[in-house]
C-alpha cells in the first residue's frame, strides 16, 4: 500500500523544536464572491432590456 496523509498540516522537527505548516491552500473566498457578483449584474443588465408585452 502507499501512505497517504490526511491531515492538514505538515510538521517537522528541527533538534528539540516541532515546526507545524498548514498545508491546504487557503481558499481566496473574496475573488469568488466578487465573481459572481459580476455574473448577476450582467444577468440583471439582460433582464432589463427584456421588455414584456
């Protein structure tokens, strides 16, 4: 089998010193959001040049 770790930090030991490393990326929340803030604007730009009958 192959190890696989599942944790989500990384550490090492350095002498009598433990170093902990986060290792996930952290996730850029703010450029998602302002993505799809975006998106509906333009959606709502569409919507009002529909003209109903």
């Amino acid at each position: 089998g192959k190890v696989i770790s599942s944790a989500d930090f990384d550490f090492y030991i350095d002498e009598d010193i433990i170093h902990v490393v986060e290792s996930k990326l952290t996730k850029n929340h703010g450029d998602y959001f302002l993505r799809q803030i975006l998106k509906f604007e333009e959606m709502i730009t569409q919507l009002d040049k529909v003209q109903f009958d």
